[in-house]
C-alpha cells in the first residue's frame, strides 16, 4: 500500500509533528509550509537528513496545490478553523494543533464541513495523551471512582522568558492577542476526554496583567479561570496563563462519588487515587507511576502526548478502528475550546454565567452561526472586544516595546 502523503502547515511547533512522522512506516511528509524561511529550511534539512523528499513553500496558497492526503495544522492558534475548512474542502483530512477555533462561528462552520465532507478531523490536544491523563480516562471510563462531581484542570506556564522567541515583536501575533481565557484546552480537555461530559455553562475571571508580561508586548490578562458545569451537573475549575513558577505547573484531579484521582504536582508522572470501599470515609489511597499504553511513546515531547497524537491520527485514516476511538473528534475538540471563547463573553458581563450550547444538534446551531464575537479583529468583524477590555490600564503598548522584543529574538536573548 502506498503511503499517506503528509503536509505541514507551520514549521515552529510542526517541527514535532515532523519528527514523529520521519519514519513512519505508514506515512510520510510530502510538503511543508512556513512563511518564515529560516524555519522553513530547518524543517526540510531535518526531511532531507532523513532521506525524505519534501516540497518545501512560504505561501500557502501554493501549498494548497501540493500533493497531500492530509495535513497537519501548526500553524497560528486562532487560523486552525480558518485553514482547516479551506483544506477539508479540497479532500484533506487535517489534524489540528490547539486550539480549534477563534468563535463560535467558526465552530459551526468547521463541525459542518467535517460533517459534509466526511473526512477526519482530529485534535491534537496531547495533554489528554500524558501517561497520568489517560490513565485517568481508562480508569473513569471503568467506573473506578464513579460518577463525576468536580475536577481541577491547570496549565501553568510563565513564557516570558522565551517571549521573544515565540511572538518575534510581532505586535498581531495571536499570542499578544489573545484574551486570556482562550488557551483552555489544555487545562479544560483531559477533563473532557476523561469522562466525556459535555459542557453546558461557564462563569469565568481573568487576572490583572502584570508589569513583566506588558514589557513584553502581551495585552491580556496574565490568567484565565474558568469554571465550567457539565451535563451531568458536575463542576470543572479550569485555570492556565503565566503565574510564577518553575517548572511550570500541569496538573489534573477528579473527584467521583466512589473516589478520586489526582496527578502529582511537583514529581510529574504519577497518579493518586483513592477508592472508597462500602463504608463512608474507608478507602484506599495509592500511588503509582502508569505505563504508556505503547512503548514506543517513551521519550516523546510532552510527557508522551506529542507521540499519541500524530500515532492516532495517522492509525485513524487507515482505518484503525482502536485509533479512531482514541482520537479527539471535532465535536469533543469545540467542546474543549469554546469554554474559553464564552468565557470571555462571562469576564465582560462581570462573571456571570453563559450557557455552552451543544454543536452536535443541528438546533443549536443557527442561534451562533453569525456569532464572530472573540478578540481577534480579523476574525470578529463588527463583534471584535479587545483582550485588554476588562484591564485596570488599557494605556497602547508603545512600537519600541516591539523593537526591543525583535531584538532580543533575532539576538536570540530571552525576555
Ligand atoms: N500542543 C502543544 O503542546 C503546543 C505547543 C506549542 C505550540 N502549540 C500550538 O502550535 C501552533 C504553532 O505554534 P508555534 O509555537 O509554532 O508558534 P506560532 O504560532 O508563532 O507559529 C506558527 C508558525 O506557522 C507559520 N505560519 C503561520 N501562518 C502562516 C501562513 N499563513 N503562511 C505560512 N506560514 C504561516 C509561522 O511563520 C510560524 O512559524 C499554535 O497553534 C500553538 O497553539 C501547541
């Protein structure tokens, strides 16, 4: 059988994706695009080193035209939906880096292609793919700590340090944009994957942003704290941004009505769980390290995840029924986002509650299908809110602020 020929769009964080399929038995990348040469020439150096003929491209309009079964979306968080939809339209089936969407219009959009087209769509939310995380699943899909009551998400990561590495002084660049609870998924979707709940509602705060972020150009809050009901009426804290703290911190808990299970917050790859037996308060706590369900993980980006994602996908377009199961579908992948898009709509109307609406029903679909309401201005049209709304000092971030950052980037000085 011929092998599945592979495009990537962007070549920063599609540099991992790359790795993973250089040597894939079952596919292999066909075409890369980067508007940025440097990186460009790096991702095909890394091709080439491995014996692999690539087409390399800055714009991706002539990337579109390449030979490609499917392709991997690492290209700007808030153009995965933008892109993806062109890309499903001409026959690709894409798996998309985090996040899924910028509005819920865009989820709309994005779920009825996936649906019209009938190709996969798959999320690349590789937090779900930790040893911890999908033990976690496995064991509350058994039925092990029963029913779902209230969880805790956390992604905490302080990147000004390497600030100037990932926004360039790009004063647009999504990461400088984006209101701060937007980049949820990867606090909100283990919680999500793990018990399959779908979310109905969100009240949300954001932090005040702090001196050492605006230095370097970031205009939004410096976290992000949603708190998300679920179908069955449990409850989800989820929280992530950039609070002091090194290493960073990502950590998940779940409490059920038979028992809990918590990942350890300073020695990463173990999991707590407590089972309570027929009496209440009598259980059993333990601790243990899972084992990556293959082997071949070991070692991977990411605790893992960075091998789970691109494996699934790939496993998925062949047919793999197992790889399908495990995948993160389009309808699961908005369920994870649009928490953080509404989330914003709650800061702006002082923490109260928004309804989630449920995508898979075609009802629920025309109330938000016009609804381009998020902080990205080319995204939003006449419903743009700037990230910075709801901050005690709105005051511009002056272009020297760009400069030094640019500088320091192309020097290759951290922030
Ligand atoms: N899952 C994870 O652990 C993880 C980690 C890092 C980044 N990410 C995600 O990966 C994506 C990429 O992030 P990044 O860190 O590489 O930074 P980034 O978003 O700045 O990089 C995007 C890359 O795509 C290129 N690009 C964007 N739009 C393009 C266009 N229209 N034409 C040609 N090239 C284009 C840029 O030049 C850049 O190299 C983001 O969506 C981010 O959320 C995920």
């Amino acid at each position: 059988m011929a092998k599945l020929k592979i495009g990537v769009f962007g070549a920063g964080r599609g540099m991992t994706m790359i790795h993973q399929l250089l040597g894939n038995p079952y596919a292999d990348v066909a075409a890369i695009c980067d508007k940025h040469r440097p990186t460009l020439d790096r991702a095909g150096k890394a091709a080439e080193d491995a014996g692999v003929k690539v087409e390399l491209y800055e714009r991706f309009d002539d990337f579109f035209n390449a030979d490609m079964d499917a392709v991997v979306m690492a290209n700007y968080a808030h153009e995965h939906a933008k892109f993806g939809i062109k890309l499903l339209n001409s026959g690709r089936h894409i798996m998309s880096e985090v996040l899924t969407c910028a509005s819920l219009a865009e989820a709309v959009e994005l779920i009825e292609t996936v649906e019209r087209t009938g190709l996969t769509y798959a999320y690349a939310e590789n937090y779900c793919f930790f040893n911890t995380t999908y033990e976690m699943k496995q064991r509350y899909q058994r039925g092990d700590i029963g029913e779902f009551m209230y969880g805790e998400g956390e992604y905490i990561h302080d990147c000004s340090s390497i600030w100037p590495q990932i926004t360039y002084g790009e004063r647009d660049h999504w990461r400088n944009r984006s209101n701060a609870t937007f980049y949820c998924t990867h606090s909100f979707g283990p919680l999500v994957y793990s018990t399959g709940l779908k979310p109905i509602k969100v009240q949300a705060v954001e932090g005040v942003q702090q001196e050492f972020m605006r230095k370097l150009g970031d205009r939004s809050g410096s976290f992000g704290v949603e708190l998300i009901t679920m179908e069955n009426g449990g409850v989800v804290k989820s929280i992530h941004g950039g609070l002091k703290r090194e290493p960073g911190s990502v950590n998940y808990e779940m409490y059920g009505t038979k028992g809990s299970m918590e990942t350890d917050r300073w020695e990463g790859g173990n999991l707590h769980v407590y089972i309570e037996g027929d009496r209440n308060c009598v259980g059993e706590h333990t601790k243990y390290r899972p084992e990556f369900t293959i082997k071949d993980a070991q070692g991977a980006g990411h605790g893992g995840g960075d091998f789970f994602t691109t494996h699934y996908f790939i496993r998925s377009l062949l047919g793999d029924e197992d790889a399908k199961k495990n995948s993160i579908d389009v309808y699961m992948a908005v369920d994870m986002c649009i928490p953080g898009i509404l989330g914003f709509r709650s800061i702006l109307n002082g923490g109260n509650a928004v309804e989630i609406p449920n995508l898979r029903l075609k009802t629920e679909r025309d109330k938000y299908r016009n609804d381009t309401f998020c902080a990205f201005e080319e995204s939003a049209g006449d419903m743009f809110v700037d990230a910075m709304t709801m901050q005690p000092d709105k005051s511009e971030t002056p272009d020297e602020v760009y400069a030094e950052v640019r500088r320091r980037w192309l020097a290759g000085e951290p922030g």
